[in-house]
C-alpha cells in the first residue's frame, strides 16, 4: 500500500463569472488555486481557515463532488483524476473508489432526508453498493446507530424526530456504512451546541481508532483541529500557507496568517501583543498580486507585493509559504 493514502497536485477549482447578454465568461472566482498535499493511511489532517478561504471547495473537489479545474488527485495509488493527462477513471472504479471516500457534511438538518427514516438513510450505501441487503442491511444500519451512541429503535424514526447532535450521529452512521477508508469532515461540529461538540468529537475520535479511518478534518476552530489533527494545513484565499504537525504549528508558527489566527484564539498568549488582522478577506475573484495575503500583514515587505512565496520545506516537514523565511 502506498505510505500517502491521498495525494493532492496542484488542485484548482475556479468558478466562472459571466457577464453581457451573451453570459460571457469575464472572470473567474479562484476558490482553490493550486494547493499540494498528501495524507498518509490512518492519519487526521485538519485544514483551518477564515470563511471562504477554499477550505470546503477543497474538501469537495478532492472528492470529486466539485468538478476540478486543474491538477491530479490520486488515492490509495490510483489516480482519481489528472486534468492535464485528460485521465478519469471508469464508471466501475469510480463506484468503488466512492465507497473508500465518503463525507460527513456540516449541516445535519440539510443533508439528510426528510422522507426517508433512519434505517433506510443508513443502510441505503450499503444496498446501493451491494454489500448488503434487505433484512442484514437494516440489521447493520441499526447496529451502526448503536455504534454511533443511539438506540436501534431509533432506525424506525424520521430525521425531524431527533436533535441537531443526534442526527450529526445519524450522518456519521450513514458515512461509516460502507467501510470507507477516507473521510473528509466538512465542519462537522460547527452547527452544533457548543456542549454537543465535545460529545461528536470523542465519538468522532473513537470511530477513526476503532475502524482504522483517515480523516480530512475542516474546520475554523483552529483549538478543535489542534485537539483532533495530527497535522494541519492553514489555508489563505484558495492556497495553502502553512502546514505542519500540530505540535509544530502551535510551538513553532511561521506564516504571519497561522499567528493571526492562533492569536484570535480566546486565552491564547497576551492579549496586548494580540496581532488584529487589518481588512476583510480580499475577494477571490481579485486576489492581491504578489504575496495574496500582503494586503493583511504587519511583516510585508516590497517584495511581497510583487512576487508569490515559494511553498517551501523549513524543515522537518514543516511547509511555509512566506519571503520571511527565503
Ligand atoms: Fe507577510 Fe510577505 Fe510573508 Fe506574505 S510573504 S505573509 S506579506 S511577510
């Protein structure tokens, strides 16, 4: 087996501005504009980063749900899509790869539906990929709940009929039915009730030890992803800044953004020497020349107006993208 269960190159996913009677394409949101990085086999990887800086684009399009713009992403030595290569898989390998990634969504209230009851929500991947039917298929859908701290009887009821956490738990039943080997979490806790986040978090946690899984943790909470992740990636306007073990981000931080962002977290260093980012997040659709994130940060330089950092290696594996450090 390969040592990175998902290699991601040079990832892009831009989405089109049309404009004029003839909705022509004027522009382009680049929501994820040329991002690198590989998760090894039983490893969690967080990615952190203000609203709309590609964190979720990225998740998606990794999963192939977004269609990419460019770049590779191959999982588990196969390649799910190189755009460049004009290289797809099959229908039948798409199908199986399918079951290997599967998605916990933010939204437990959205993403499952009303019409169906629980049993049918759960056991519906494990028909659908035919590992299992009929009465062994319900079976192990109320097994799963059980596994996910519900009681069985609850496969008879309708997603209306539960809290925000327990259908979380029901979304997390439904993401492990099929026994993937790749879960990204889409802000999994973010709706909940800050005294339910805990509770998903340990379930979340004893999931991915007891059934081997590799995660992709999204997040904005930089606290939660250092408590959950053993790597993390901090994410800029479409690119990634910095990513490192979670140890070195919060003893070592390079980038001037990952200081931000751990500086905001309430009780964290002095708060006098709190670093305020000035601004809002530059539009992706205009991203800044040079350094993206030069329009922000009290350490630019003239240099970062005009050309873009290398993402570069400082050591251990510590990846940073910032003149700083050149
Ligand atoms: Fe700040 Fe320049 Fe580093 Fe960008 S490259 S983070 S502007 S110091």
């Amino acid at each position: 087996m390969p040592d990175a269960l998902l290699k991601v190159e040079n990832l892009k996913k831009y989405y089109p501005i049309r404009s004029g009677v003839f909705r022509r394409v004027n522009n382009y949101v680049k929501a994820v504009d040329g991002v690198s990085f590989e998760i090894k086999a039983g490893e969690n990887f967080g990615l952190v980063g203000e609203s709309a800086c590609g964190k979720t684009t990225l998740g998606r399009t990794v999963l192939n749900l977004h269609e990419p713009t460019a770049g590779r992403v191959t999982f588990n030595g196969n390649v799910l899509f190189d755009v460049e290569a004009k290289q797809e898989m099959d229908q039948k390998s798409i199908q199986s790869m399918r079951k290997d990634m599967q998605i916990i969504f933010q939204d437990p209230f959205a993403s499952l539906d009303p019409r169906w009851n629980v049993g049918r929500i759960i056991s519906e991947g494990l028909i659908q990929h035919k590992i299992l039917e009929g009465k062994a298929a319900w079976a192990r859908a109320e097994e799963l709940l059980e596994l996910c701290g519900l009681d069985k009887s609850n496969a008879l009821k309708f997603p209306h009929e539960f809290s925000g956490g327990q259908r979380q738990r029901i979304g997390i039943a439904r993401s492990i039915a099929v026994n993937p080997k790749f879960i990204v979490g889409d802000e999994p806790i973010a709706a909940l009730d800050v005294s339910i986040q805990a509770q998903i978090l340990k379930l979340l946690q004893k999931l991915i030890h007891e059934l081997n899984l590799t995660f992709l943790f999204i997040s904005h909470d930089l606290n939660v992803v250092r408590y959950f992740c053993d790597r993390i990636g901090v994410m800029y306007l479409g690119n990634l800044v910095e990513v490192a073990t979670s140890d070195q981000l919060f003893e070592n931080t390079m980038h001037p953004y990952s200081k931000a962002l751990l500086a905001a977290i309430p009780g964290k260093g002095d708060p006098k020497k709190r670093i305020i980012l000035k601004g809002d997040v530059p539009s992706p659709a205009a991203p800044p020349p040079g350094c993206k994130f030069h329009t922000r940060c009290a350490s630019a330089m003239p240099i970062c107006s005009k050309a873009a950092p290398e993402f570069k290696d400082q050591g251990g594996g510590h990846m940073v993208a910032c003149h700083l450090y050149d």
